[in-house]
C-alpha cells in the first residue's frame, strides 16, 4: 500500500483492499521534487514527519511497520518490483 497524502489506517479503503489480499508493504515516498515547489514549508514537514511516525507506529503495532523510501516515485516503485514479488499496489488518489 503507497500512502501518499492519506496517512491512517482507521477507514483507509486501500489498507483494507489490500490486506484482503494478503501480506501488505506499507510504503511512503518522500519526493525530493515535491519538496521543491513554492507552496511547500518547513511546517508541512514537521506535520509530515510527525504524522509518519504516528502510522509508523499503528502499522508496527499491527506488525510491519512504514517503509520509507526517498525519490522519484516511478523509480523507488520499480527498484521494490525489482527486489519483491508485488502482486498489485494500492493507494488513494
């Protein structure tokens, strides 16, 4: 499951399509490119890190925990295919 901008588990349709399917790789992508653009602050970053470490902790509770990678994401997505067997990749809009 790629969380991108909704980051709980509590109603997460994604989450719950997934893990009906079986084992599930939470991944987050911090997008250096994202961060370039103007609108973009020191505070959204401190709320982002904050709220990663808060589905860190629900995701570890439940037994795998966040993983997160920093990069393009078609990129980080192809180097997981490469190094996993991912069968389908789930994620909000």
């Amino acid at each position: 499951v790629w969380f991108k901008r909704d980051l709980r588990i509590e109603d997460h349709q994604a989450l719950m399509s997934a893990l009906e399917s079986g084992t599930v790789l939470p991944l987050y992508i911090l997008e250096p490119e994202l961060w370039r653009e103007p609108d973009m602050s020191l505070r959204h970053y401190i709320f982002l890190r904050q709220s990663l470490r808060e589905l860190d902790q629900s995701l570890s509770a439940r037994g795998q925990g966040l993983i997160i990678k920093v990069g393009n994401a078609v990129d980080v997505l192809k180097d997981l295919q490469a190094r996993h067997t991912i069968k389908a990749l789930w994620s909000h809009q």
